[in-house]
C-alpha cells in the first residue's frame, strides 16, 4: 500500500501546527504519511517553512496578495477560495484532508473533499454548526469518513467505536473546562478585557476559540456538531463544567452503562486518533498521571451567565439556516469584541438579536449557509453601531 496522502487546511493554527508535529512524529515510527497541500490564512511565513519542511508543492493563502508575499517554490492557490481549489485540484479518492480553518470559511473545501472521495479529519466545528444538512448526507452518499479532532466529539466516537445505534444511546456528556470566568456572574464579567477572556486556564488555542470558552459558544457549537455527528436530538447531548479537563466526554447507553474517555488537556492524542482510527500506534501526546484523578471535579453550567448552550440546543430544534445564523453572528461579534468595538458581555446580545431577528429557513445548498451567514453579520454589524453609539 502506498503513502496515505493528507491535505491539511489551517496548518498555520494550532491544530495545524499539532497535526504536522503528529505526522512527523507517526513517520519516524516508520508510518507513509505523505502531507501533499497546506493551507492557511495569512501567516505566511509559518506557511512557507512548513512546505519547505514537509517537501510540499502546492499551498493555499487566503489574503489577497498571496502570491506576492509568499516565499517559496510551491505553487500558490490564493484568496478566500483557495483551500476548496486546492482540494478540487489535487484530492484523490481515499485521501484525507484535516479541515482546521477557522471559520464558516472552510466548508466549501470540506464539500469539495467529499465530492473528490476523501475522508475528512474535522476540527472545524463551524463546518456543521452551519452546514451540516449539506455535509453529513454528501459524507453518506459519498462513502467518506467524518473523523472527529475535538477532544470532545473525539471522545464520543471513541467510546462509541464507529458501531453503536443512536438508539443504544440514552444521552452523551460533553466536558467543559468552564474558561476564565467560571464561578463568575454575568454582571461582573460584562466588561472584561480581551486579555482577561484570552487568558484560558487549561487549553492554549487560537484567540478566536479561546473567546468562544470564555463565553462557553464554543461547547454550544460543540452540542450543535454532536447533533450532526450522532444523530442526537438536543435533549439528548448535555455539558458539563470539569475544570481540569481530563475526562473529555461521557456516552450513557439505555441500560444505564456509562462510558468515559479520559486523558491530559493535549490536542495531540485525538488528532493522532483521527490520523490512524482505528489504529493505534505509540504517541507524541502527553501522558496522564493517574495520581491526578483523585481531584477531578464537575460541575452544572450556569446557564444564567452562559446562555450559549441553550440558544445552541435552540438552534438543534429550530435546524435549517438556524446554525449558519448562530455562527455566523458569533463570528461577526467575536471580531469585534476582539477589535475593541463592543464589550465582552455584548458578544450574546448580538447573537440573540441575530437568531431572533432572522428566521430559520431551510438549506438545500451552499448559497443558502452562505445567504443565512451574511444576513447574520448584518444584523450583528447594525447591532454595534447601535452599541458604539451608546458609548458616545
């Protein structure tokens, strides 16, 4: 059998950079793993040495002027586009291609990896949140395999090992690490400063996702991807606080069996999983100390303080263009709290405004997440002038 040719998209980020570190890690332990395309947003010079590290050939740059600020022999596929033209250029049939783009931005490349046959390592939640009507039944259809890289969905299908009826399931428990504000009111959070929110205190992940822990979006998109990868209705995914972030999630079947899956705060461990599932071969990943155990604690979410959660399972139910709406306004308001534009405590307003403003209605295609993601920003960029008036 040949090299086991990977595509990986976001490779800049952390889940990129983690990935590459897996694969030359798997290598070594005398895997035939070939990295054939990168892509990224716009850190181009990380871009470049990882395609001279990894001998690549052809790259992907979203910013504009890609090809001017780009140093080095590969050919460069630029602009927002680029990571779905790369993938519609050089994917083959058994390929896998780790979608790790920030953003709703990485869907069309996921589609496209589909179409060409490829499995899909996915660490890009937003993919589902807002396209999952379109993602999971093209993955159906076209054979593939949708491999979960979050922790958490990765420790769902693992428990569940690829096998289990969503009827044999009574309900799965997402863990939360509860961010920086936990034990904290809504009140006294509401102004809280972008180094206060990107101040994690287990994970270190990129600014956008570690704003999403702060105000507990990203375990609501979380619960809404869980909808799509199992086949769960909303009354049957829940979360829970755990605050050292070992047991990544629980599965509880009907005859009241609990399974969990456990280990250290280390993106490594479920990226290799989705890399080799279902082999398993020694890992680069930290390893747990089981002596720490004795001091795992867990706790409800307050749901009055973080309100995600249940606009999120809200959204489940509402289905359709409901999810692009969520995520494209969560996007929207996270820019700008992160540019300095509206408080912290003004991301979930927006996010509420936007949901009750824009009715779901349903997806056949990609121009309908795309329509339902810029209707959002629209709402939400009306919103701050409204709140930056305010500040006048």
């Amino acid at each position: 059998m040949g090299a086991r040719r990977v595509i990986v998209l976001g490779s800049t980020g952390s889940i990129g950079v983690n990935t590459l570190s897996v694969v030359d890690h798997l290598n070594r332990l005398g895997e035939d793993i070939e990295i054939v395309a990168l892509g990224a947003g716009a850190n181009h010079a990380l871009l470049a040495a990882q395609a001279a590290q990894f001998g690549v050939e052809h790259v992907a740059l979203a910013c504009p002027q890609a090809r001017d600020v780009f140093n080095g022999p590969a050919r460069v596929h630029p602009g927002a586009d680029g990571g779905a033209e790369l993938v519609a250029n050089l994917a083959r049939p058994g390929d896998l291609i780790v979608a790790a783009t920030v953003g709703v931005a990485g869907v069309e490349a996921v589609l496209e990896g589909i179409a060409r046959g490829c499995d899909i390592a996915l660490a890009n939640k937003e993919t589902l949140v807002a396209a999952g009507a379109l993602v999971m039944p093209a993955a159906k259809e076209a054979g593939v395999a949708i491999l979960p890289v979050d922790s958490e969905h990765s420790a769902i299908f693992q428990c569940l090992q690829d096998r289990q009826s969503p009827d044999d399931i009574r309900r799965i428990v997402l863990t939360a690490s509860g961010g920086p504000f936990r034990g904290r009111r809504a009140q006294s959070i509401a102004s809280a400063t972008v180094d206060e929110a990107l101040a994690h205190p287990t994970w270190s992940m990129g600014r956008k996702i570690t704003i999403d822990s702060a105000t507990m979006v990203n375990k609501a998109l979380e619960v809404i991807e869980a909808h799509w990868l199992f086949s769960l209705g909303s009354d049957r995914i829940e979360a829970i606080v755990h605050p050292q972030s070992i047991v990544h999630g629980f599965v509880e079947f009907r005859d009241g069996s609990v399974l969990a899956q456990m280990g250290p705060p280390d993106m490594k461990t479920p990226i290799q999983v989705a890399l080799l599932w279902p082999r398993r071969l020694e890992g680069c990943g930290e390893r747990l100390d089981f002596a720490s155990l004795s001091a795992l604690h867990f706790e409800p979410v307050d749901h009055a303080t973080f309100p995600a959660i249940n606009m999120a399972k809200a959204v489940v139910e509402q289905g359709g263009t409901a999810g692009a709406v969520f995520n494209g306004a969560n996007e929207a308001a996270v820019d700008a709290f992160l540019s300095g534009q509206i408080r912290f405590g003004d991301i979930m307003v927006c996010i509420e405004e936007a949901i009750e403003t824009l009715p779901a209605t349903a997806v056949s295609s990609l121009v309908d997440v795309t329509a339902a993601d810029a209707s959002a920003r629209e709402v939400v960029a009306r919103r701050i002038e409204t709140l930056t008036s305010r500040c006048l």
